[in-house]
C-alpha cells in the first residue's frame, strides 16, 4: 500500500482514507466480505419485495377482471329470466 496516497484513519487499525480521492478504503477482507454478502441480502430482499408488489397488482388487475366477467354473466341470467 503506498503510504503517502492511504492515510490510517485514526481509531481504527483497518480504515485507511486515500489522500486523492478522499474515500474510506478498508483492508480487513473479511469484514469488507461481510458487507458485500449483508449488501447482497438487503438487495434480494428488495427485489423479492417488488416482486411480491407486482404480483399483488397483477392479483387486483385480474379480481377487477373476473368482477366485471361476473356482473356480465349475472346481467344476461337475469335477462333470460325475466
């Protein structure tokens, strides 16, 4: 690591701040792991969120349709006898 571009951020023997680009960089790989899988499980569980909101729109869309089937079906057996 070059010593004048990554300055150790005081309080923590694994942060090192880049002197260029002012970014905290970590150097523990398992902690930088860590994050990477939490990040991963945070982003699945959003994506599966969104799914489960599509889906539920997609079950209101078809209720609306099936409803309006029924209304009809219901209009002509009334119809007929009368």
């Amino acid at each position: 690591m070059d010593k004048n571009r990554y300055k150790q951020v005081d309080g923590s023997p694994t942060l090192f701040r880049d002197t260029q680009s002012g970014a905290i960089v970590n150097v523990n790989e398992m902690e930088v792991e860590r994050a990477r899988k939490i990040k991963a499980m945070r982003k699945a569980k959003a994506d599966e969120f969104e799914q489960v909101k599509e889906d539920v729109q997609q079950m209101k869309s078809d209720l609306t349709d099936i409803k309006s089937l029924l209304h009809r079906l219901a209009e002509r057996t009334w119809l007929k006898l009368y």
